[in-house]
C-alpha cells in the first residue's frame, strides 16, 4: 500500500488513490440484528413503502423445529437467510453504519 501512495496516480483531471480494505466475516448474516437493520432503513432516503416493505420481512419471523415432543417455535431477532435477496442490502445498511469515514465517496459493499 505504501508503494502506491508513494506514487502519483494521475486521472485526467485529478488525482486519485483508492484504498480496498477485504475482509472475511464468518458468520456476519447470522448475526446481523433487526434493530440495527431498522435504524438503519429509517435513515437512508428511499420511498417509505420501499422502507415498510424491507421492515414488514423483518417482522414477525418465527423459527419452528420439530422434536420428539413436537414443534417448537420461538420469535427469531437476528440474522438474514444465505442466498436471500435481501441479505447484502441489509448487511451493507449495517455495515455502512460502522464505517469509520462513512463519507459520501466512502461506503461498504
């Protein structure tokens, strides 16, 4: 990285240096946490029926496995199904929230 900072990075009309951070979050879905994707939908400038419909498939999730006693069922809070639609526009609403320069030329995708 400090190779390339030490270079002059022409463009046409201005200079530009990009830094790409990779990181591998084991289990980041899992854990996202419907609060935080709520605040986080209330706060971008999307339609409100867009914003209601992305909160209405957070809403009342239940989780139901079947035992040897029958099904059991309990209210789920976290975490977005691999392979959804949704799940990494509901992580980059997260993660975007942490991004430390979170500046309107920096996001997270």
């Amino acid at each position: 990285m400090q190779d390339a900072k030490n270079k002059k990075l022409h463009d046409d009309d201005y200079m530009k240096l990009h830094e790409v951070i990779a990181l591998g979050i084991q289990g980041a879905f899992d854990h996202l946490q419907y609060n935080s994707i709520r605040n986080s939908l209330d706060k971008i400038k999307f339609p409100s029926h867009t914003i209601e419909t992305l909160k209405d498939i957070l809403t009342d999730r239940k989780v139901t496995i079947q035992t040897a006693q029958g099904p059991v069922s309990w209210s789920q809070q976290q975490g977005c199904a691999q392979g959804s639609c949704t799940g990494p526009l509901f992580w980059n609403l997260v993660a975007n929230e942490i991004n430390p320069k979170n500046g309107s030329r920096t996001s997270i995708r």
